[in-house]
C-alpha cells in the first residue's frame, strides 16, 4: 500500500509549507508522494509548495472538486488521502489509513478540532466524532482506495461546495465509512471573518438546502450570500466558478 496526498489549493502561501512539512516529517515508507493541485493561486502557493519538497500541479480547472480529481488522475499511490491546505492531520496519519483499510474500510475521515480558543468551537467538534452526514466535510479530510474512487468517477465537478458529502454519500451505498477517533486541527479563520453563529446558521441553511435537493449552482450561491470571503480583486473580476476555500 503507498499513499498519495492530495492538497487543493488557492492562495494558501501562508499554510502550506507548514502542512508538507508536517506531512514528510512524520510520513513512513508507505507514504507515494505529496501533491499539491492548484487553482491559479495569484500568490506563492506553487513557489513555497515546490521547496518543500511536493509534486506541483495546476489544475485546468479551478474549483476543489476538479482540482482534487485532476491531482488524483496523476498519482501513483494505491490509496489517495485528501487534506485541506488549512488542515493539520495526526501524526499518525500513514499508520491510522492503514489501520482502517486493514479492517476494511475503503474510506474514512477523522474528528475536528479547532485551532481556536473560542469554547464554542468545541460544540461542532464534539459532534464530529459521530458518523452523520453532517460530519463528513473535506475539513475533518478523506482517505479512499483510489480503485474504489475512479469506480465512483471522482468527485462531481458541478458541486463547487458540499463535493465531499456528496462523494461520501454514493460511497456509502457499497461501502462502509471509518470514523477514526482521533482528531485533526482545522484553521478558524471561516469563523474569524465572520461569527460562530453566523457560519453555523449557514451551514445549517446549505446542508439542509442540500439534503433537499437543490442544485450546486443554488447552493453555492446561497452560502456566498451568507458567509463573508474576502477575496482578491482579481479573484472578484473572475467569471470562472469559484470554490468556497
């Protein structure tokens, strides 16, 4: 079994050095290969991802979904291990996918906490020890066999948000998802920008709107209205689809 992680980036200059670093310093044998994918990063994202020692990528496509499938079309590993570039896995992560696949889960994803004082946070952590569909974002990140991922044709581009509950939940009708018990460290800064009940009321409003129905386009649209990203200029002029980073 090797591992390749995957990393979706855009303007992530100030996080991922830290994360590849991390990611080599605590890896085993078994780890294939670093990719970092990117969306057209108008900073140094490439630049710093290339000197710490991480196979570079740009993505035809911007948006998460394209860019993790695109990164998983050129890696060589058995199993693919997808991490946000705000994210900080355990130590153990090599171990634990390994661990999960010798029991026989195809995929699975860790619990959250925060890198956040506020004792709120703590709430939507808490919650994300259980295996709900309301804990299956690409924050807590995602292993899966890659034989088992091209089976199930990747993520679905069009969902420019919700594209990893959206991937769990097909996968969930043949296979069986590991909730391991540890816990990865998830930025705050969503919650910085805006407030703790601000993000979780629009969380609740997309998922909800999700699990309804609606299209990608309606969802992406609806969380824009209610979260505050700012952006480049550049990144505002864009007609291109944008990911909720």
């Amino acid at each position: 079994m090797k591992v390749s992680v995957i990393i979706p980036t855009f303007n992530e200059e100030n996080n991922i050095a830290k994360l590849i670093h991390f990611l080599f310093l605590h890896a085993t044998d078994k780890l294939e290969e670093i990719i970092v994918c990117d969306g057209n990063s108008k900073d140094a994202t490439l630049i710093k991802a290339q000197k710490a020692g991480a196979s570079t990528f740009l993505s035809p496509r911007r948006g998460r979904a394209s860019q993790m499938n695109y990164a998983a079309s050129q890696a060589n590993g058995d199993v693919l291990y997808f991490v946000h570039a705000d994210t900080i896995p355990p130590s153990t992560y090599i171990k634990d996918i390994q661990k999960g696949l010798a029991e026989g889960f195809l995929l699975g994803g860790y619990r959250s906490k925060f890198q956040s004082r506020n004792p709120l946070l703590k709430i939507n952590a808490y919650f994300t020890r259980f295996d709900s569909a309301a804990s299956h974002g690409g924050d807590q990140t995602l292993y899966i066999y890659k034989d088992f991922f091209d089976a199930l044709g990747g993520y679905r581009e069009d969902y420019v948000i919700m594209e990893d509950f959206e991937l769990i939940k097909r996968a969930r009708k043949t296979a069986v998802f590991k909730k391991m018990r540890k816990s990865v460290q998830i930025s705050a800064r969503k919650y910085s920008n805006n407030s703790y009940l601000r993000v979780n009321f629009a969380n609740l409003i997309v998922f909800n709107m999700y699990r309804l129905g609606f299209s990608p386009a309606v969802l992406q649209n609806t969380y824009h209205k209610l979260i505050k990203h700012p952006k480049p200029k550049i990144e505002q002029e864009s007609s291109s689809p944008l990911q909720a980073y």
